[in-house]
C-alpha cells in the first residue's frame, strides 16, 4: 500500500480503500492520510511560557475555578433513558442500595474472577498460547536490572526514570477535584528541544483507568518518547480517580455521582485544556487520548454538543477511538448480562454512587502483593480479550498497579447497558456532520485485533462527511488490540513514531 511517508489519497479515494480493504490484507503500519492544502491553519505559538501557578488554593473556593463561557447544548436527535431522581433517595434508602449491590458485586466479581483465572491456567498450561520474547531494552535501566518494587505512588517510576511529576489539583465547575501532571526533568524544566520547542501535549486515558497507562512503559512509553523529543507532556485524570472528591458534595452523596462521559466531556477536558493553555502561554495545545478519553474528546469537538474547545486544539491523536462499538459488546455474556438489566435492577445490582467499590477496596488491600498483577491481567483478558503477548512481561504487574479508578454506576451504565455504548445511541450521529471549521488535524491509530471498539467506521464517517478535516490520518497496525497501542514492546516505533511525524507537520 505504500509507506507511511508517501500514502496520500483523495478524500474518495480513502473511502473506497476503508470498505474494500479487511484486517488481514492490512500490512504493519498501514496508513492513508487526507490532506486539504488550500486550507490555512492558525498554528501560531507563542514561545515564553509564564510560570505555573498553584491551583491548591481552588479546594478552598467553588469561585476560584476555571470560568467556562461556552453554552452546552445537548444533542436533540438522541433520547436520553430515563435516569433516578437522586434528590428524592433518603439516607436509608442510599444505604440499602450500597449493601445490596456490595453483596451482589462480590458474587458477580467471584464468578468472574474464578472464570477468569481458570481460562489463564487454560491459555498458559495446556493451550500454551502465551508465548514471550527476552526483550533487550530495558524499561527501567536505572533499577540495575533489580525486581521493582510495586508502589502506588505514579512519581516513584517517573523519578526512577530520572524525571520528576509535578501535581496540579484544578477544580471543575460542578467541583470535582481533578489531578493534573505535568513530566519535567529533574530540575523542574519542562521538555524543550529544537523539534518538539516545549510545545504543550495532554494525554488522557481510557475508561478505569488512570495518568499512569501513558507513563508506566518507562522508557519504552509513549510519555517518555515525547517528552525526550522536546514537547511539554502534560497526564490528565479525570473526575473521581482514586480519590474521589467533590467541594460541593459528599463522596457519600448519590449527587456527586450523577454524571457520565458527558460531564467528562463538559467539563474536565476543557478545563485541563484552559490550564495547560494558561500555565505555558501557548494558544493551542495538542491532545494524544485512548480509548475513553477519544470519546469525551470527540464530543467535546462536535458540533452537536456546542463544547468549542475545537480553537484551543491543533492536532487530535486518537488511540483505540471509541466511538462506535465493536463486535465484542455483542458477544461477551457479561456485557448481555447488564445490558438486560432494566434500570432499577441495575440500580439494586451495581448502586447508585460509584461502579462496584469494592474494585477499589481490593486494589488498596492486594495491589502491593505479586498475584495482583495476573488477576487483574486474568480479569481484564477474560472479559475484553486483551493478552499481553506483545507486552514486556517484567512489567505487566507495573501497569495494572494504577487502575481500576473510582468512576459513577451512572457512567458504567452509559457504557454497558441499552441507549449507551453497546448501541452508540448518545454519542454522535454518523449520518451527519460532527465537526466545524476550527477541526483540529486528526490521527486515528486503530488496532487491527480490536473488537472492542470498531476505529474504522469513525475514518469511513471522516472521509465521507467531514471536509473540514485540514490533516487526517488513520494508522492500522493489524496485530495491536485495545491495549497495545499503550503497552506494546514496540509501541515507540509503531506508533510513536509516526505520531511524532504528524506532530511536527
């Protein structure tokens, strides 16, 4: 199909590859890019960048957060399911909920745990299908090759790498305390070169998980590679995380949880946005996002839910884009199992405050322990059909230290069960336009084995319906599953490398 540098077609011309081409007549690496060259883009940088302010201060004061203008409007050609009135649940009731679903919770996570394990046993012993290579380059050179200690502080590995993570808690507008990280060398400078010239980049990261997906790779992460090409790298979370607060509200409030990735999209990638922007100087910053964090980004960029942050954006890398479901949400029985839930029993089953809590209690009592590592891989397998093959095994215990998250049952709700995800009811219409005319230039990186999100269908809706893309490309790399794109030994050179290169153009 050609190579990266020289795969250019016609916007038509991109369609009819789309729908002609399957996963395995796809090489490595295949790409095709859009370009619309008599359209100018305002990519002008402004090169001082002011020092970084203290945001702690915002706990104290609702009025000290970031101010947002934009009017959010949601979209009319979607139905919303009918959702609990969360005012009229007395405290009683709220602890019934909560016992219920704990009880409920640990049978379900029983049943799923023991299946799990049992198809890893199955997988490693007797089908044998785990199979890793003795990889070269290590991930954390400065260990002396020694076991690495398993902490939960996302600093220890930065500073074992030789950098610091510097921490900024901002606050979102409906008071959700949001952690924003920002990779620096070991004197506090930001990354600065002659190529990347300190430009900002926020990555965000998918659903239950944490800043840490992007950076726990060590040397070998996307993060890193960033960062020692001279962009200024900024790790985003989103609302709830590990520690769930709220200014207004109670973490015991079913209030407080009464959002889903609207809200996400609303409020905490515009405000981490607005920070970075005011933080560095620059006008425009670019966003790198997986899985989840496309989904927010997209609504975010649409016409149809009137966000605008398109004009603080000048390039999207969208990693495993979620934004149509794939056959997996079809096929997997637990997904059918909540997916028939109608919405009291769900209530009863999962709560009404955050998504199976006890997730999080389990990681806070055996994350420190060796076998948290391959239950957590053992889970995540079973239920998504993830495997580590193309993973540094000496570190798979590393990435699953900095998820599950706290995230609300509403939320899980959107995208598990009927209306939600599984049907791509509340997300964006495909037979429209999304974007205006202040689209940042956009990248879809999409695994060829993920069938957990469908990416192809977003580049067939691109270059069908959407001419105001200036620079779009799509990166298919046939062997990568969901994770991967995040994980994989060779992810720098699959993927980082040729993000760098749409970067810098």
């Amino acid at each position: 199909m050609g190579s990266y540098r020289d795969s250019h077609f016609s916007l038509e011309n991109s369609n009819q590859l789309l729908s002609s081409q399957t996963n395995d007549s796809l090489v490595s690496g295949s790409t095709f890019s859009v370009r619309r060259e008599n359209q100018n883009r305002d990519t002008r940088r402004v090169d001082e960048r002011s020092s970084v302010r203290s945001v702690n201060n915002q706990y104290n004061s609702a009025s000290n957060s970031a101010t947002m203008s934009n009017t959010y409007t949601h979209s009319t050609m979607v139905t919303d399911p009918p959702k609990l009135d969360y005012s009229k649940i007395t405290t009683w009731q709220s602890i019934l909920y909560k016992l219920l679903s704990a009880i409920c919770c640990l049978c379900f996570l029983n049943i799923l745990m023991f299946l799990a394990l049992l198809k890893t046993f199955y997988d490693t012993y007797i089908d044998k299908k785990h199979v890793y290579q003795k990889r070269e380059i290590s991930a954390y050179p400065k260990a002396n090759n020694k076991k690495i200690p398993r902490k939960t502080e996302l600093s220890y590995y930065v500073e074992l790498l030789g950098y610091k993570l510097l921490k900024y808690i901002i606050i979102t507008e409906d008071g959700f305390a949001l952690t924003l990280q920002r990779l620096v060398h070991s004197d506090g400078v930001p990354g600065n070169s002659s190529e990347g010239r300190g430009r900002p980049i926020l990555l965000v990261h998918g659903l239950l998980q944490s800043s840490g997906s992007f950076i726990t790779s060590g040397e070998k992460s996307l993060a890193v590679q960033l960062f020692k090409k001279g962009y200024d790298v900024w790790l985003g979370n989103n609302r709830c995380g590990f520690e769930p607060q709220n200014v207004f509200m109670s973490a015991n409030d079913p209030q407080m949880w009464k959002w889903d990735i609207r809200e996400m999209a609303k409020y905490d990638l515009p405000l981490m946005i607005d920070e970075i922007i005011k933080a560095t100087g620059f006008q425009k910053i670019s966003l790198c996002c997986h899985s989840q964090g496309t989904t927010q980004t997209f609504i975010a960029l649409s016409k149809q839910y009137n966000i605008k942050i398109d004009k603080k954006v000048d390039k999207f890398i969208a990693l495993a884009p979620a934004v149509f479901g794939g056959p997996l949400l079809h096929e997997k029985l637990f997904i059918r199992f909540i997916n028939s839930l109608p919405p009291s029993l769900y209530n009863i089953f999962f709560g009404i405050n955050s998504f199976m809590p006890i997730l999080m209690t389990m990681r806070t009592v055996f994350c420190r322990l060796p076998f948290f590592g391959l239950m957590s891989y053992s889970m995540f397998n079973f239920l998504f059909d993830w495997n580590d093959f193309l993973w540094d095994k000496s570190i798979r215990d590393i990435h699953f230290l900095f998820s599950p998250v706290y995230v609300s049952s509403q939320h899980m709700k959107w995208w598990l069960s009927k209306d939600g995800f599984v049907d791509s009811g509340l997300i964006l219409s495909d037979t429209e336009t999304w974007f205006g005319e202040d689209i940042p230039d956009i990248m879809l990186v999409i695994g060829g084995t993920d069938r957990l999100v469908d990416g192809r269908k977003i580049a067939q809706h691109v270059s069908k319906l959407e001419p105001c893309i200036h620079d779009f490309q799509c990166l298919v790399i046939p062997e990568y599953a969901h994770l991967d794109v995040l994980w994989a030994d060779d992810v720098q050179e699959r993927i980082g490398n040729p993000m760098l290169d749409f970067l810098s153009r």
